[in-house]
C-alpha cells in the first residue's frame, strides 16, 4: 500500500500531490520550493536563501517520514541559470556533509512564481538497509 506524508513543518501541497510518497521502505518526496512552512513566505531573493529552504523543507518531510538526510538515494536540482551552479553546489555539500547521495542537475528556463530551484529526493527509511 502506498503511504503519505504531510506534516506541517514544511509547505503544504498547493497542488493535487503529496509532500511524499512511501512504498515499502522507499521514500519519494515532491519538488520542494523555496517556501516558509511558517510564514508561508515565497522566498524570491537570493540562490542561497532559497537553496538553504528548500533543503529545510526536503529535511521537514524525510524526518516525518521516518527518515533523514543520511538516508537520500538520489536527489534532482533544478536551477534557474547554471551560473548560479557553485553556489547551491556549497551549501548542498554542507547541508549533506559526507554524505554523497547521487545527483542529477537540470538547468532550466524558469520555474514556478519566478523560484530558482526546486529540488525532489528520492530516500529510504532508516534501519531498511
């Protein structure tokens, strides 16, 4: 049976999707943008504020899940202008520390109400190694 996840600590679906989804003990969680679980603030300035949420919201859902960052299988970016590459690159290092799940990076046009990234995980739960 597929299971989801909703928890308030990061932004609610705006849309017809789950925050995540869980089969067996794989976890996929949904393109998190740049959006204060709190204050419901769309955060529009800077790659680094925005690259950090966004990080914070994917943290939110895999933790309500019964999972964390240590446990990310893969993992896809998008970004808004690849200039701005080096930037999210740092801060994901750091967010993830030794931690190295697989990556794919995709530059694009624009993404929705004028975001610079978007980020979908891909984990499992913890103790299903």
């Amino acid at each position: 049976m597929i299971q989801t996840i909703e928890t308030p600590h990061a932004p609610l679906p705006a849309g017809h999707y789950a925050q995540a989804t869980i089969w067996n003990d794989l976890i996929f969680v949904s393109g998190q943008l740049p959006i204060d679980p709190v204050t419901k603030e769309k955060l529009t300035g800077p790659i680094d504020a925005q690259t950090r949420q966004v990080l914070e919201n994917v943290k939110a859902i895999l933790e309500a899940a019964g999972s964390d960052l240590n446990h990310v299988l893969k993992t896809t970016v998008y970004i808004a202008d690849i200039a701005l590459w080096d930037r999210v690159n740092a801060i994901y290092a750091n967010f993830f520390g030794e931690h190295k799940p697989a990556r794919a990076v995709v530059p694009t046009r624009e993404l929705h109400y004028g975001f610079l990234i978007e980020l979908e995980a891909v984990a499992i739960r913890k103790g299903s190694q």
